[in-house]
C-alpha cells in the first residue's frame, strides 16, 4: 500500500511539475523582449568574469592553491549553482512572499496538491535556462582547457551528487529566510540578504580560500560552500571524496527534515485573507 501511495505521489508531483513548467514557458514566450536583455545581462558579466580572471592569473600563478584553469573549473561550477538555484528556487520565493503578504497563499492551500512542492516548482522557467543560463556557461565552458584535466568517471559522480545535496541544503536555507513573511508580513530584504551571501561565499571564494573553522560555518549552518567549493574541490581531486560527500549528505537530510517541520510551522501561524 505504502508502495502505490509513493508511485501516485510521484506521478502527481510529475504532472505538477510538467504543467507548471509549461505555463511558465508560455507566460516568458509572450515577452520575448525580456528574454533578449536577460542574454545580454547574464553574458556581460560572464566575460566580465573571465576577463577579470585573466588578469589575475598574469601577475600570479595560483591563487588558494588553484591555477588558471582550476579557477574556471571553479567558477563553471559555481555559475551552474547560482543558475540553478535562482531560477528554481529564488525566483519561487519571490513569488511565495507577495502571496502570503496579500492573502493569496489561500487559494493554494485548498488546492487538492502538494502546496509547498507546488509553490517551489510553479516558476521553473526552461525559456530563462536557454537564455538566461546556457550562452554565458557555454563561454566558460569553451574558455577552459579540458584535456589537461584528470577527472575520473567516479570523482566525476559523487560531485554531481555533492552538488545535488549542495543545492538542497542552500533551498531550505534560503527559504527558512523568506518564512519570516508568516509573522511579519514581509521577508523580501531578508531573502536578499540570504541569496547574496550565498553568491559572494559560495560563488566567489573556492573551498581551500576559507579557514577550517569558516569552512564548518558555510558547510552546515550557513550551507554556501557545499553546491560550489565541496563540488569543485572533489571534481579537481583536492579534497577525501568520502569525507565530503558524508558531510554534504548529511547536511542534506537534515535540511529536507528542518524544511518540512519550518514550513509546518509556518502555515500554523498563517493568517489567511479570509480570516
């Protein structure tokens, strides 16, 4: 019974996640202008990036223990994060925190779905991953020397899944801080607040950059560095795979469970419109 149960839940999570992909799509379609600046926005700042790298590596030959090359290992990995991470889980948020402010949340609680899976998959643009995501990667991509790397098929694995348990444990940090919209009506400038620190530690910075104790701190509580620094550091061979990939799984199953029992909480203490 617990079976079938779990294989409805699925194709019912499935079928949300199709419908809500394509109403996005055909919302983003119909403003074809936007599309075209968000290309340019992202590429710009992307050569921006590596023109900046360049210029570092001329006058030094590594910087925290990371060459040239390394360096734009790193920064692909963190762009594939920040990507990720914004068009699924901040542009979400963004669009959960007005609808609690102004009662709309309502209308989504007495849909017969999952209301929290139906709030974080409702904005999943494909349109902004083609524009938005994929030109600017695809010069990082070409800007990087590939044969001089040796990444074995195994290392290659457990950092996908170190980046998996990296981009669940930044959701659920980044949500816990747009929940304060429950009680105060507003949580906006917090989750900014959140996914910037998330860009300049995660992003920015590669793993061997941060002292052991900052290391612990933006690997567990603030989880910024497992998606980008853990990733990147594995996949280049710097780090124990095991080690890591026990710490970013753990980190993981802790912030699916902290996600469920805040969220709970939260609409415990929801003020509906129509109360």
């Amino acid at each position: 019974m617990k079976l079938l149960e779990f294989k409805e839940s699925l194709k019912e999570r499935l079928v949300l996640l199709k419908a809500n992909t394509i109403y996005t799509a055909q919302r983003e379609l119909a403003y074809a202008g936007n599309n075209w600046a968000s290309i340019l926005s992202t590429t710009f700042y992307t050569f921006s990036v590596l023109i900046f790298i360049k210029v570092i590596y001329s006058n030094v030959q590594t910087v925290a223990g990371y060459s040239y090359n390394e360096m734009l290992i790193f920064f692909f990995v963190s762009q594939m994060t920040y990507y990720s991470n914004y068009l699924v889980t901040v542009r979400n948020l963004n669009d959960l925190i007005p609808d609690v402010n102004k009662g709309n949340l309502d209308m989504i609680l007495i849909k017969p779905v999952p209301s929290l899976y139906f709030l974080m998959t409702r904005s999943i643009s494909l349109v902004s991953i083609a524009t938005d995501a994929i030109p600017p990667t695809l010069a990082i991509i070409f800007s990087i020397n590939w044969h001089a790397l040796s990444i074995t098929f195994s290392t290659l694995i457990i950092s996908v899944f170190i980046w998996i348990f990296g981009l669940i444990a930044l959701h659920t940090f980044q949500l816990l801080s747009a929940l304060p919209v429950f009680w105060f009506g507003e949580s906006a400038n917090i989750l900014d607040l959140a996914s910037g620190t998330a860009s300049a530690s995660g992003t920015m910075i590669p793993l061997e950059g941060y002292g052991k104790n900052l290391q612990k701190l933006l690997g567990t509580v603030i989880p910024m560095l497992i998606a980008s620094g853990f990733t990147t550091s594995i996949l280049l061979g710097k780090s124990n795979p095991i080690v890591l990939f026990v710490w970013a799984l753990v980190v993981a199953i802790v912030a699916i469970y902290v996600k469920n029992v805040a969220w709970k909480f939260a609409l415990k203490h929801y003020t509906s419109a129509s109360s």
